[in-house]
C-alpha cells in the first residue's frame, strides 16, 4: 500500500482550484502485477505548494492525498505498490490562489514530461482541460521539479560525484546569487560555508533560501555550514592611525582609553592582562610585530618588541603562550548561534578559537543537537587536549591560517596530518581549510604547490577540503571549485591512492556496528562489488562506513533529510533521501532500486547492504546482506 508523507510536510485538504500539472493515462486500468514507484517532488520556488497525487480506477479517478510542500523541499511523498499503472500529479501554489505562472517537469528516467503556463485541469472528476496522459510503467522512481521562472524547470541530470572527498565552498559577495550558488554546486561544492563574521542574519537567511532552491532543483542533499566569528582580540587606535617601533625597545599594552604612540596602546580586552604571564609572546597583525611579556599586573602589559617594526589601528592580537580565561563564545556568536538555529535549515556549526572542552560545552546546551558541532582548531592550547576535543566534536577544521600565526610554519603539515589521523581513528569528519587555492583569488590557475596541498589532503584521507576567498570574494570562484574537484577527481584515481588510504585505516571499536561495517568493506572489495548500501536515521552508520574509506562506492540512505544534509560532508558518502524500508525484502528491492536509479550499478551487479533489525531503529546497526541488482533494475535477488 502506499506509505505515509514523512513527518516533515503537511497533508492538506482539497485546493481544487487552477490545477497546475497533471499526469494520466487511457489506457486498460489496473496493474496485472502490482509495480512500486516513489514520487518525489522538488519545490524550488519560494512559495508553499499544494500537490495531490491520485490514480486512475475503474469508476473514475482517486485521489491517494494532498499534501503541502515547503518551499525549496524536497520529498518522497508516496511509495510502495501502485494502485493503477496511470497516475496523475496536480499542483498548485498556494501563496498565489491557485495560479502558476512558472514551469514544471516530470521525470522518468531518459523520458520528460513538461507544461509551461497556467494549466486547467482538475481532479476528481472535474472537468479535464489540456490533461496529458502518461503511463508510469514500470519505473520505480519520478522526479517532478516546481520552478518560479518560465523556462527555468529542467530535467535534473544525475548528480553523481567522481570522487570521495567533498568540497566545502564558503559564499559571499562573489558567490551569493542563486545563479551562482547552483553553477559552484554543479562544478563540485558539496557543503556551503556562511561565514558569520561578514554576513548579517538577513543575508544569512537569504543565503539559505537560495541554497535550498539550488537543492530542490538538483534533487540532492545539500550540506549548510554556519561559520561562527569567534573572539577577535584587537589593540585600540593611535594618534596618527600608526606608529614604528624597533626591535628591543619597550611596548606597552594597557587599560587606558586614550590614543596610542611609540609607548603605548589601548587594549580592550582585560581578560588579556589578567592572563598573559611574562615570558609570553603577543603576535600583531597575523605576526608581522612580535612582542614579548616582561610585566604583567592585571592591567598593563609592558613588553618587548622581538621582530617587526609597525602596528597600526585595530589590528589583531595572537596569543600562542596564553590560555585566556574566557570561552569562545562572545555576544555576537551567541546572537548568530540563535539567529542560526531559529531557521531550522543549517547543519553544522562551526566554533572558531577553541581552546580547551570546556568551550564546546555552551554551544551543545544551546544547540541541543539540532546542528552539527564542528570544532576549529586555531590555537596551540586546542593541542594539548585535543582527544577531549575531538570527543565533544562532531568534526573538525584544521584552519592552517590561525594555527600558522601562533605556531611554527613548518610544524602545521605535521599537525594537519596528526588531526587528520585522529578524526579518522575516531570516526568524526575532518576538514582542512585555508589559502588552499589562495592564488584563484585573482588567477584562474593555481599554482604548482597549491595544488600539492589539496593533493596532500586527498592523499591523507580528510573528509573535506575547503575554498575560503576563492569561492567567497574572488574572480574566479566557479573555476577555484572545478580545479579543485579536478585535482582531488585525479588524485583518487593514482595507482598509490589505494594503498596509502589502507595503510592509514584505523582498527575499528569493538562494537558490532563497527565490525559490521569492517565487513561490509572487506566483502565489498574482495568481491568487487558494484556498492556498500547503509541505511542510516541517525547518521552514525554512515560515519563508520566512510571511516573504513572504502574502494567502493557508498550509498548512505536516510528517512530524514537533515541526517542526508549533514552526512554531506562526509567522505565517500552519496546520501539518499528515502523512507524506511518496510521489510527485508523491501530493503533489498529499495537498495538494489536507488542503487540502479543514482547510476552506481545495473542489472546482474551484486551490492552488499547494511541495516538493523529491527528494521527503523536507530543506532542498531547488525547485519549485511549481498544482493543482485534484478533484470528491472528496480528489485533485487
């Protein structure tokens, strides 16, 4: 029978007005072997839409429900056995009465079905007015996609990654139209970055919204990152906006409001005078002036200038020799951490200048579970604990800029290859960030060693690698994502790529979900399987099927769409949005089926599945099973 709408849309009662689309056949009635199908609708317009879905009986036409679609959603609204072979689908757009003046289509594999303009047909009797007719036949899957704009509905194209590790792509003003947003998806971003610091809550918003009509229109999952500022330590200002120094002299940091000069400047941070210890060093303007701590009261700080010879208005403080006691959460992330949550639409955040567990705490109180954590690590203090970090975490940013100002240049690719390590043992994701394609920000090629640097992440096995100005504020940022892909596409297909990823594979806990997964790799490889099929409501399956890193493709299939979002980041993993299965049979037909649909395999691959029985439950990861792809393509052996 046909399933229930998931939890997330709303079933509505008749909107028999304008009806915008439907699909029917005249052709003989019933099904002499009942087929299954999933009709999936995409809103992409910025309005609710209300769709009815109904077959075609002996007596007349039946309406199986209504339902109201969020905007820029997408959704499995019914799936299961049909009821007739002839289905239609009627929409209409609720903000506008009824009326539609944008474009839709339908569809079935290599077939589409499109109606532009305002369309007269009704349902249920009515009278049928410009009804096309189309059989469903024995597809197990249609598309419908809602668009605003005349001429903007297309058929989707399978959106199938050739490679493993994602891409993040952080927006702003040279990436924050929808035209845009949806050229960077198609060239490779998997994750979109908001950063905080730059974008107001209106523009965060706005943000959201084009990125989940570029969702809705491609039909896959689409990952929000949220980038919270963090504390941003800074002097005050001087007399004449900047002063010289020279090495050896005296320097003083202190309370005192007034303009700076040669001796001394404001600093409006007392947390800092309370804990810098002499011996300590302060860096100023990303390490350009380097003083040292002689003298500390509480209130001043007198030191020594080491290296550099200038600071100037409002320029950043480091602090490497300093754990500050004051978390890294201000007043402004506290208002964007609301602002964040209260959209309901962003899946991870991201918590910058952690230094000890303790930071973390806060935020989860805050979030309660509804985002992602990720942890940025930027200070050396992080280092020192970072396994309880890395605990508290949902995954975590190596941001090489910050982490290279407070420790030595030449200790970071040590340090990024050890987190990355630690996340993989661990099984939490892992993304590495900052200046990797710094050169695309006004050239349209990268240099020779920046594109060692993104090969080196490839080659260590991070989750995720991500743009910052590139895509954000550069010339190029279409071409900044393509290179990237390119290089991480050609990096995964060198012979030594294999062997390196095995020999860093962490052993897994000794838990039966973890041995599972263990399985389902070694089967998968040894047997050379098509792909490795997880169903995952919570998202952990997921996690430890990618921690394995296997040589085949994943497929991590979840009734939630935020799980599918979040897991958008994670490496190797192609996330599907579906209903649970029903039964073991209908969770090798449903695997075998999306398996065939996203282009991964064909009849006579085998697969290997991952589930827990009971079927549904979260976190009960405990069994596999190996299963032929059917002559159909749409059921499995």
């Amino acid at each position: 029978m046909i399933q229930a709408a998931p939890s997330f849309l709303t079933r509505s009662g008749p909107l028999v007005r304008l009806a915008l689309f439907a699909l029917a056949a005249a052709m003989p009635f019933f099904i002499a072997d009942a087929a299954r199908a999933d009709f999936r609708v995409c809103n992409g317009t910025q309005n609710l839409v209300g769709v009815a879905i109904g077959y075609r009986a002996k007596d007349g036409w039946v309406t199986e429900g209504w339902w109201q679609v969020p905007a820029t959603t997408c959704a499995t609204l019914i799936e299961g056995e049909l009821q007739s072979r002839y289905y239609y689908l009627y929409a209409e757009d609720a903000a506008r009465g009824g009326r539609w003046t944008g474009d839709v289509q339908m569809c079935v594999a290599e077939n589409e079905f499109k109606i532009t303009g305002v369309q007269d047909c009704y349902a249920r009797g009515y009278q049928k007015m410009g009804f096309k007719e189309y059989d469903t036949g024995r597809r197990g899957s249609w598309m419908v996609q809602l668009s605003d704009t005349p001429g903007d509905a297309r058929k989707p194209e399978l959106m199938k990654r050739n490679r493993k590790i994602k891409i993040l792509a952080t927006l702003g003003p040279a990436s924050a139209e929808e035209s845009m947003i949806e050229k960077l998806h198609q060239a490779g971003a998997d994750v979109f970055r908001i950063n905080m610091s730059h974008a107001s809550h209106d523009v965060m918003r706005t943000l959201i919204q084009r990125i989940r009509s570029v969702e809705a229109r491609s039909g896959r999952p689409i990952g929000i990152l949220a980038d919270l500022r963090g504390p941003k330590l800074r002097v005050g200002k001087f007399v004449d906006s900047k002063v010289d120094l020279k090495p050896g002299q005296t320097f003083t940091l202190d309370n005192n409001e007034a303009l700076g000069d040669q001796n001394r400047v404001y600093l409006p941070h007392p947390e800092i005078p309370e804990s810098v210890q002499p011996g300590h060093r302060l860096l100023i303007d990303d390490g350009k002036l380097a003083l040292r701590a002689e003298k500390c009261d509480g209130k001043s700080i007198v030191t020594t200038v080491i290296s550099g010879t200038r600071i100037s208005d409002r320029k950043g403080v480091s602090l490497p020799d300093t754990l500050l006691g004051v978390g890294a959460l201000t007043d402004k992330d506290r208002a964007d951490l609301d602002a964040v949550l209260a959209t309901d639409d962003v899946d991870w955040v991201a918590l910058s200048f952690v230094q000890r567990p303790d930071d973390l705490a806060e935020v989860r109180k805050i979030a309660r579970g509804r985002v992602g954590l990720m942890s940025k690590i930027e200070k050396p203090q992080a280092l020192e604990r970072i396994e309880e970090i890395i605990e508290l975490s949902d995954a975590l940013m190596v941001a090489r800029g910050d982490l290279g100002v407070e420790m030595p240049l030449e200790s970071v690719p040590g340090i990024q290859k050890q987190l990355i390590r630690a996340c993989r043992r661990s099984g939490k994701p892992v993304v590495v960030a900052t200046q990797m394609l710094e050169s695309m920000i006004s050239a349209p090629v990268p240099t020779r060693a920046e594109v060692s640097d993104v090969a080196t992440a490839v080659f260590e096995g991070a989750d995720a690698v991500m743009l910052s100005a590139e895509s954000a504020s550069g010339d190029y940022p279409v071409e900044a994502v393509a290179t990237m892909a390119s290089i991480a596409t050609a990096i995964e297909r060198e012979p030594h790529y294999p062997g390196i990823i095995y020999a860093q594979r962490a052993q897994p806990e000794a838990t039966g979900a973890d041995a599972i997964s263990l399985a389902a790799r070694q089967i998968a490889e040894t047997l050379k399987l098509s792909a490795i099929v997880c169903y995952t409501s919570s998202g952990t399956t997921g996690l430890r099927a990618s921690r394995e890193r296997p040589q085949v493709p994943i497929l991590a299939l979840s009734p939630i769409i935020k799980t599918a979002r979040r897991l958008a980041i994670v490496w190797g993993l192609h996330c599907v949005v579906t209903h649970d299965a029903t039964d073991l049979d209908d969770m090798v037909n449903r695997a075998c089926r999306i398996v065939a649909d996203e282009g991964f395999g064909k009849p006579g691959d085998r697969i290997i599945i991952s589930a827990g029985v009971p079927l549904g439950t979260p976190g009960a990861t405990n069994m596999i099973r190996i299963a032929y792809i059917g002559s159909d393509g749409q059921s499995g052996v």
